[in-house]
C-alpha cells in the first residue's frame, strides 16, 4: 500500500500553488510529464518536482502535550496555568501526566507520587480517568485516519503518520501539521506538538524539542548537521548504560558517534554499534507501519469427548483464559467485555458476555469472569462438545497499565502471568503452565 494511492486530485493543485509561491506555479512543469494523467479542470496540477521533494519530508510525529492533564484541565479551566499532576494519590503510584509548570519544579512522568508531590506541594493531584482518556484518544486517532491511511499509534496519544499521499489533496506536510493541531485544538479543546522530517527517527526528535504546542519541520539537509548538535542519549535505542559506556570512550554526542569509526563502535558496542552510527547520519529506513486494530481476541477448544463435567470445564476455561490473556498482553490491548461460548452437543451454540468496570488482560481476571458467565447459563440440557472465550472491546493499553488495576492482588497476577509470557516466548508453550493446568487428565483434543 503506497500513500499514493488515497491521493486525490481535488483542488489540491491551486491550494498548494497559493502555499509555494515561485516552487509550484502552473505550467511549470517538465514537457512531457505535464500530460500524465493528472490534468484537471482549470489546468492546475502539482510541479511532480515539487512533489518529490515535499514527500522527502512526509513523516508527522504527532504527540498531545501533557495529554491527561490537558484533558482534565478542559473541565477544570480554573486550573490553567498552575502546577498540576494527574495519579493516584497513594505511595506506590506513580505520575501518569504533569503540566509543563509542574515539570518547572521537576516533577516527570513515572516518578514517584510521593517524590512528586515532595518537589512540588502545591501542585494540584487529579485522580485519573482512562475511560475518558481513551474516549479522547479514540478522537485523536479519528483525526489521524481522516488525513491519511498510513498511522502507526505509539500510544493512546501519539502517533506516525506518513502524509506524503496526502500531499496533493492538503497541501505540503507543514501545513498538514498546521492543519491536525488546528482541529485537534478546536475539536477536542487540547494542544498537540508536530515534528516532521524525513524519517520516523527525526520526526521524534522534532516534535520533543518543540514541545509544547509546537510544529518543527527538519528538512533533509538540516538533518545532520542538527542531530549533531544532540547528546548521544537523543538516538533511538541509546539508554542511560549505553551513555555511560560511551562517556568512557570519550562521545558524548551524536557528533562524536557520528566520527567514530563503524568497526570501534561495533568493538564497543556489539550489534548495536552498527544501528546507533547509522541513526547519528540520520539513516532510518523504518516505514510508517499502521496497526491494525484487532476487534477482538478469544481462542476455543473442541472437547475429544462431550463432557457435563464442571470441573472439566473450568479447567478448559482457565487454560483459554491464559491463552486469551497471552494474546492480549502480546497485543498490547486491554478488554472490556469477556464472551463465553458453548456449543452442545447438537452443534447448537450460545454465548453469554459481560463488561467489567476496569479493562483487564490477566488470565485469572479472564477466568473468573468466564466461570461467572458459565454458572449464568444455569443447568446445561445436554453435554458440551466445544468451550470458547472472546475479549471484546478492545482498547490500547495506557502507557502505565499498572495503573488501570487499584487491586493490588490483580497487578501481582499481571506480573506474574508477564513472566510467564517471557517464559513461554523463550522456551516454548508447553514448558511453564499452572499447576491446575499440568493433570493429565482427559483434556481437550
Ligand atoms: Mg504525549
């Protein structure tokens, strides 16, 4: 799928020649490529010159400032301006969101409530509300799909999107960024920073130094001589051990990495050296890759035999919900609907749902839920030959999903089940399963 393709030719040529005074006047393009299918009705088309070289600078990074906070401040007005945090107020939480004049006082994302709040006392605390948050972000993305296909989702507030088939139908991607924090601002009452530049990599950069409520636009040639003027810490995939064990060799910024010889890096730094030197010359061929959005998430077994047995069933029902879960988890997603299948006997089939107050992704939520919904189909007239589960209502994981569980018991089988999953992505399905799950008594087939 190339961006082209959801290009339109409607007045696109007149708005971009009114935007590009001298670049893209009609008539100025090359004989023999005028013709190519894109004349239109007034006899405005876009310089294919032209176009080229706006779509070497076709990747938006669009990221909300401060998203939760700003989405509080919508309904707390009086609140403007002040130091505010959004988090629990309790001593194991952390800050999911501060305004930038909380973060004046050094307050950041994931640190400490108590820290936070220590560094700041007069900041205001805001309990959060993710049902809301990911109403807006379901907008924010509403917004994204209106401009282009072509949206890779980071989180529930931030986004890639590669604009260059959008070019003809909206003009040159800076006005394309204008535009998203022109409606974001009017349509959803809260400020979003664009960063635009040949690669996703810089995009990135882009957008973070022109935070908040700005749009930054690196253009090609810039790129290099501006990422050199950056720490090594700004490169992609370059964390705080990485920094340190760079600082030894004396580069410190992306300008020294950048001078460093491929093969002392590689020394230094094994595999990564390669992708680290690439990044310092602004090489980051990674594609804007949309996600597909998954509707929903289940998996069913049928049984080797028809069973009436409870204990058989929920034993069926646990081993589902893990592997539900799993998938979940993999995917990145919460639920908030649980669905359970049985089909009997006879092929006839019925499903009873339920949607919980918190999204979940734990198997033993999962689990209980199904159990719930088995108990409401009440006596069962005949023997059941396949059992499913389905999560439904899928939503993006927040950024701190911890924080979507206030039941401690629950945040525990999350990270119990997460260590699971690195198990069982290292050595296989089979090896690590619970104990109720390891009988080897006459399970499904
Ligand atoms: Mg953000």
């Amino acid at each position: 799928m190339r961006p082209e393709s959801e290009d339109s030719e409607r007045d696109s040529a007149s708005r971009h020649a009114k935007n590009q005074p001298g670049t893209a006047q009609p008539g100025t393009a090359q004989p023999g490529t005028a013709q190519l299918g894109n004349a239109r009705p007034g006899g405005n088309r876009l310089d294919e010159e032209t176009l080229r070289e706006l779509r070497r600078s076709s990747i938006l990074h669009v990221d909300m400032d401060a998203f939760f906070v700003s989405v509080e401040l919508r309904s707390r007005p009086e609140l403007k301006g002040r130091p505010v945090i959004v988090g629990y107020p309790a001593d194991r939480s952390v800050v999911l969101s501060a305004s930038y004049e909380a973060r004046k006082f050094g307050v950041r994302s994931a640190m400490p409530m108590a820290v936070a709040v220590r560094m700041c006392p007069s900041a205001v605390v805001i309990e959060p509300r993710h049902k809301l948050y990911y109403e807006v972000s379901g907008q924010i993305m509403a917004i994204f799909g209106s401009i282009t296909d072509l949206v890779e989702p980071l989180s529930v507030d931030e986004a890639f999107l590669d604009v260059g088939g959008a070019i003809r139908r909206l003009g040159p991607p800076r006005e394309i960024g204008e535009l998203i924090r022109r409606r974001v601002q009017s349509e959803l009452g809260i400020t979003a920073s664009v960063g635009i530049a040949a690669s996703k990599f810089v995009a990135k950069i882009a957008s973070t130094r022109c935070k908040p409520d700005g749009l930054l636009l690196i253009g090609p040639d810039e790129t290099v001589p501006y990422l050199h003027t950056l720490p090594v810490s700004a490169l992609w995939g370059v964390g705080a051990k990485t920094v340190e064990v760079l600082a030894r060799m004396g580069i410190r910024t992306v300008a020294d990495v950048a001078a460093t010889p491929l093969p002392s890096l590689r020394k230094i730094l094994g595999a990564t050296g390669e992708h680290v030197h690439r990044l310092s010359w602004g090489i980051d061929p990674r594609p804007v890759t949309p996600v597909r959005a998954e509707k929903s998430i289940g998996a069913e077994e049928t049984f080797a035999v028809d069973t009436g047995d409870d204990a058989l069933l929920h034993r069926e029902l646990l081993r589902l919900s893990h592997r539900t879960a799993e998938r979940l988890r993999t995917a990145g997603m919460h639920a908030r609907t649980v669905a359970l299948k049985l089909r009997y006997a006879d092929f006839s089939t019925i499903t009873r749902s339920r949607t919980v107050s918190t999204p979940i992704d734990s198997a033993q939520l999962l689990y209980g839920v199904a159990v719930q919904l088995l108990e409401s189909v009440g006596p069962r007239p005949m023997t059941v030959r396949l059992v499913g589960i389905r999560a439904e209502q899928l939503e993006e994981a927040a950024q701190a999903p911890l924080q979507l569980s206030l039941d401690r018991r629950d945040d525990n089988w999350r990270a119990a089940e997460q260590a699971l999953d690195r198990v069982t992505r290292k050595y296989g399905n089979k090896s690590v399963l619970p104990a109720r799950l390891l009988d080897p008594g006459n399970g499904p087939r």
